[in-house]
C-alpha cells in the first residue's frame, strides 16, 4: 500500500502548529512566573491546563460519540474532524487579548485550555490517518516523519514568541508589557483558521478502513471494547508518562538554568529550542525508514537525516542572532541517539527500551554534574524521547481492529500527563524538597516504565499473532 504524499503532507502540516504551542507555554511559564510572582508549581498550571484539556476533549469525544451511537470521527469524516478541531483553537487563541489587557493569569490558561481543546479532536483524527496512510510496517515511521514536522514548530515555537515579548531572542531584555504575549497568539489563530479551510477541501480521506484483527487474537472471547486490549490499557499509562517526562524536563529547565547557571528568561529561548530540536533531530532519524528507497540509501539517511535536522536548528538560532558556538559540542550527543537507533533495527518495542535506557542515563548525568554539561544532559532528553510517541501510540493501537479509533482516543485523553508530571516536578523542585536539580529523578522513574512497556507490549502481541520484527523483514 503506497502511501498518498499530497494528502500526507496536508496532513502533517498540522502537526507543526501542535509543537509551537506546545513548546512555546516552556517560554510563557518563566514569564508569567516573574511578571506575577508565582511558585514554580503555581506557573506549571500552564502545563496543567493545556495538557488536561486533552483529557476532557477525549471525554467529550467518547460521551458524543455513544450519544450518536457510533464512532463521531466516522459520522462527520476525518479531514472535516480536524478542520473542526482547528476552528476551536482558533476561538482560544482570542482570549488571550483580553487576558493580556487585564493581565488575567486565568483568562490566559482558559484561551491554553480551549486551543488545546481543539488539538485534542486534531490528534485523534490525524495520529491513526498518519499509520494507516501507507504500509503498515512503517506506521511508525510515517508518525516519526510528522512527529518531524511537528518539531519544526517547537523549534521555532520558543524562539518566535521570545522575540515577540522580548524584541530579541536572548537579549537579557526584561519584559515591561506583559501585553506582547497577545501578538503571536492572535497571529496563530487566523493561521489555524486558514489551514481550516485547505484541510476541508483536501485529498484526505475521509474515512479510514482497519482489518479487524480479533480472529488472530487468541483469547478464547471476542473483545467487546478497546479496553479489553492490555497493550491499549499499559499504553495508556505509557502515553500519561511519556509525555510528562518530556513536558516535566522542558519546562523545568528555564528555572534550572536561572538558578544553576544565571541564565535569565529572555536568555533561555535558545535552550529550550535546543531540546524541542532534539526531538525533531531523533524523529527525522527514524523518519528515514518511511522512504521508499533502497535499503543503502537509508542507512545514509539515518546518519543525515539528524545533522539536516542540526543544521535547521542552528539556522533558526542564527536568524534570531543566538550566540552558535555554545551548541557546536552537541553534535557529539547526537551521535549516541544515531548509534541507538541503528540498535533498535526499527522495532518500536525495542526501540522503546533502548530510547527510555539513554533517557534514564542522560538524567542521571543531569543531576551528578553541573554547568553546561548537566543542561545539554538534561536537554539530550529530548533526544530520547523523540521516537517514543509513534513507537507507544504504534503498540498501543495495532491489532485493534475496528476499535483504533476508541483507543486512539483514549491514548490522546493520556496526553494530560503533560501537565500533572510537570506540576509534579514543579512542586518537588521547592528548595525545602528535592530542588531543581533532583526534581530530575521524577524522569528517570518514568523512564523506567517506558523501558517496561517496550518489553512487555512485545509479549503481548505476538500473542495475539503481531510480530513487529516479522513485519519489518517482510516489508524489504
């Protein structure tokens, strides 16, 4: 099955604007931390309510969908779900003008809330079109490439609403009018609304046709609910988590840099940039397996692919006039992650465990070191956690059958683990507690799950006849 490059490409191009939000929030919770005196744990209420509205989008999703009585995203078609879900956030990104006219910290989170709202509907519907679009051996590939996509956006994300607060990124500059947050915000919302309209008159099917693989399950009664499923249920758990170390870690770090490196919020941008575009780094790596070309021709790939994704990085900081010599020495971490890749030959269970290994490794350094060595530790996280959401949802989904988009519903109402981990970490970070160095370790037990799920959810499968390694071989 070959996949549809036009209609692909329509469709990952909404996975950028989830990344610019998503990472942008690692620059507006230092800011608003400052400009209203919070607690670190108050100003990971951010977090909180973006990722939380996953959840309640999700329950929203499931509640209206057994009101119909069937699957909504089939009833009103798959494109026109996502142009719907881009309607919505652009209805949140209004709140914030007023919310940065009265300086109003819960007008702002509500407008966070609603966009989220709105990508929350967007996920459900893009993540199991971006698998099934193509050879479904390389489903996890393809959401790599799109999960690539996405880390252009929090890449730039940082960057772009730095500057639009501070008037340059890293100046040391300190924010005097809390009313230039409005600016990018305003500016995203006519974008999604526009990308509406190209999403509802696009290729994209609207439809999406899954075998039912219940007959190669074998358990003696057939499944009645994707809940039955135990790789849905520990990739749930899976998805909660992941998130959350990768959110926690991020949005965390402005702080650790302030307190252990006298790095200053208007300074930090080009840091945090930094972990988003190692998460795009690892996934352009993996994305290489989603090309049709010759079996050589990929191995190159995998070694290129990460330094292209380098190189967009220091170009994006160069425009924005970021000091570049300071990164040069992180083109060494990257090749950790490319040795890592080639180890996992492709699977995404044992990609999993070989990925949440490094990241529990990478803390660990984070914590045991200081200076320039512990942050680029800690951002080298991102690096590990690039491939882990296409290898979980890829898992979590397959042998499904006619229940894929229920449980795909049910990983996206996960994603609020986003908001409950970094809050967590947020609140050990007090210095009558862990502080913000050992906060860290909160990751490292994540890890440990993660490296759990890769091993148990390959058991799992070939139980019920879905071998990820046969797949691959059969796919050459």
């Amino acid at each position: 099955m070959q996949t549809n490059k036009s209609a692909f490409a329509t469709l990952i191009s909404v996975f950028f604007f989830w990344g610019f939000v998503a990472a942008s929030n690692d620059i507006l919770i230092p800011v608003f931390k400052e400009k209203l005196n919070l607690e670190q744990w108050q100003s990971q209420l951010i977090s909180v309510a973006f990722y939380l509205a996953y959840t309640v989008g999700s329950i929203i999703y499931i509640g209206i969908s057994k009101l119909y009585g069937g699957d909504i995203l089939n009833k009103i078609g798959y494109k026109n779900g996502i142009a719907l879900g881009l309607c919505i956030s652009a209805i949140g990104t209004l709140l914030f003008y007023p919310a940065a006219q009265l300086v109003s910290f819960n007008l702002m989170i509500s407008g966070l809330f609603i966009v989220a709202l709105g990508f929350s509907l967007q996920q459900t519907a893009a993540n199991p079109l971006a698998i099934v679009m193509g050879n479904p051996s390389q489903g996890a590939q393809r959401l790599s490439l799109a999960g690539g996509v996405n880390n252009i956006g929090t890449t730039i994300g940082p960057l772009v609403v730095s500057y639009a607060i501070f008037g340059a990124v890293g100046s040391g500059n300190k924010l005097d009018d809390i009313g230039a947050v409005k600016f990018p915000y305003l500016i995203l919302g006519a974008a999604f609304l526009i990308v509406a309209v190209i999403f509802k008159f696009s290729s994209l099917p609207n439809q999406i046709h899954v075998e039912d693989s219940a007959e190669k399950d074998n358990s003696p009664t057939t499944k009645k609910s994707s809940l039955h499923y135990p790789q849905l249920v520990l990739g749930m758990i899976a998805i909660f988590i992941y998130v959350g170390v990768e959110v926690a870690t991020a949005s965390n770090l402005p702080e650790y840099m302030r307190q252990h490196m006298g790095i200053e919020t208007s300074s930090a941008a080009p840091y945090v940039s930094l972990f988003w575009a190692s998460l795009m780094i690892g996934r352009w790596t993996s994305s290489a397996g989603a090309f049709n070309v010759k079996p050589t021709t990929k191995q190159i790939l995998r070694f290129v692919m990460p330094y292209l994704a380098f190189g967009v990085f220091l170009l994006v900081n160069a425009i924005a006039k970021s000091d570049l010599t300071v990164f040069y020495p992180y083109s060494f971490v990257i090749l950790i992650m490319i040795v890592a890749d080639f180890l996992s030959k492709g699977s995404p269970a044992r990609q999993l465990v070989i990925f949440s290994g490094c990241g529990i490794a990478a803390l660990l350094l984070g914590m045991f070191t200081t200076g320039l060595i512990s942050v680029y530790a800690f951002i080298s996280v991102g690096l590990f956690c690039s491939t882990l959401w296409p290898c979980i949802f890829t898992l979590a989904i397959s042998g499904l059958g006619k229940y894929t988009n229920q449980g795909s519903s049910y990983l996206i109402m996960m994603i609020m683990g986003g908001g409950l981990i970094s809050w967590l970490q947020g609140w050990l970070a007090s210095d009558n507690l862990l502080g913000i160095q050992w906060s860290y370790l909160v990751g490292v037990i994540c890890f440990v799950y993660l490296a759990f799920y890769g091993w148990k959810a390959a058991i799992i499968l070939k139980k019920q006849g879905i071998d990820f390694d046969k797949q691959k071989s059969i796919s050459h």
